[in-house]
C-alpha cells in the first residue's frame, strides 16, 4: 500500500470514523454479549468533534480511502503513592477488516507513539480485552508488555 498515510481527523470524517469504530465495536459485543451493548454509534458525534479539533483522532487513509482510525489521549498521573508521569494512552483503534494484517495498525500505533514522544509522554499505554488473542499478539510483536491484569469473577 503505497499511498497510505496518517492524518489528523476533522470534523467531516466523523461517518468513516463511525463506521470503523462500529466494526470492532462488533467484534466486542460478539464476544462479550455481557459487558457491551449493541450501538450504531460507538463515539457521539460530539464527542468525536472534541476529539477531532484537540488532534486525538488519527486517520490511515489509502487511495482516498479512510481505512484506519486511533484516538490517543495524553494523561497526567500522579498520587502520593506513585511517581507523577506523563503518558500517551491509546484509547481506541480500528482498521477496516478490509485492511487488516496490511500494516495498517502497526503504522497507526507508531503515529501514536510518535506523537506521545513528541508531546514528552515517557509511555504509551493501551486496553485490550483478554479475548482478543490477535491483538494481544500484535501488542507483544510491537514492543508492549503487561503493566497490570484486571481480573473477573462472574456472580
């Protein structure tokens, strides 16, 4: 794919944003029927506007084409208990299924990154639901290691 590339999102890209996030919102609901609820709409448009006019939402375009999407979200931590840090947090990613195991994702997490270091983040961190063995592999394969484990026990 030799015309791939990243931009920030605007405005206008929010049903291209929509329809990506939908289709790994899917993904989720399929999987874990329990936890997440059947929505057309993952992101309220106005959130995504937010979003979008702060520069969080990054776009993988090919062809014209919008075919990957990340939202990452600079956090400040610190309490009494920990050391106070900067980091990038990768809050949502999706590829077109179209597009999957392209490199598309790979190119997308390394913007983010990218734009972590660039920002003074000293970390990138990310959510992956347990059930998602592929992505989890792909973390791995990216340099991302366990920082911590939330555990369930279904009553």
């Amino acid at each position: 794919m030799e015309d791939l590339t990243i931009r920030k999102a605007t405005e206008e890209d929010f049903q291209d944003f929509n329809k990506l996030m939908h289709q790994v919102h899917i993904i989720h609901t399929a999987a874990r029927p329990d936890i997440y609820r059947e929505n057309s709409t993952v992101f309220s448009k106005e959130r995504f506007s937010e979003l979008a006019n702060e520069g969080s939402v990054l776009l993988a375009t090919s062809g014209g084409k919008t075919i990957g999407t990340a939202v990452c979200l600079i956090r400040h931590m610190s309490s009494p208990n920990h050391v106070g840090r900067t980091v990038m947090v990768l809050d949502s990613i999706a590829v077109d299924e179209e597009y999957r195991h392209m490199g598309v994702g790979r190119l997308l997490v390394k913007s983010v990154e990218a734009k972590g270091r660039s920002a003074g983040c000293v970390a990138t961190e990310l959510h992956v639901c347990a059930f998602n063995k592929q992505a989890i592999e792909a973390y791995r394969h990216m340099g991302y290691g366990d920082k911590s484990i939330i555990m369930e026990k279904k009553l």
